[in-house]
C-alpha cells in the first residue's frame, strides 16, 4: 500500500465494519496515521497491524515523516 511518497490507492473506499492494513512495499519506514489511528513505523515489507471502521464517514489519512512531500489520502467508510 506504501511505495515512494505515495499511498496506492491514495483514495479508498470501504464499507461500515471492514478493515484496513496497509503492506509497506518501500525501501524505507511508513506511518499509516489518521485522526484515530496511528500504525507507528511499519518497516519494509511489513503489514501494519489492522485497523477495523465501524462509522461511516470521510477520513485523512497521512503518512506523518512523508506528509510535506505529499504521502496522504481520504478514506471513506460507507
């Protein structure tokens, strides 16, 4: 779901009660943060721990070391 300063799909759209983990496919440490969620580093290679969304709704989400260089997205719960 990480690669470069990219999130793909930077935009996401799920369904009430589904969840979400984001693969760290870069050479380097990812953040998969949002206003009530916070992965902490995911390394390379590594899946982030799995985040479940269970109120419908448009989400921000960031990568916190990346977001100036534009590593963010929206998520919604639908």
């Amino acid at each position: 779901m990480t690669a470069g300063y990219r999130f793909s799909p930077m935009d996401l759209t799920i369904a009430v009660g589904d969840a979400v983990r984001a693969h760290n496919v870069d050479n380097m440490a990812h953040t998969f943060t949002g206003p009530s969620w916070d992965s902490g580093d995911v390394e390379p290679g590594q899946y982030s721990r799995v985040f479940r969304f269970n109120t419908a709704g448009t989400f921000h989400f960031v990568c916190t070391p990346h977001e100036g260089l534009g590593m963010t997205g929206t998520l919604t719960v639908q």
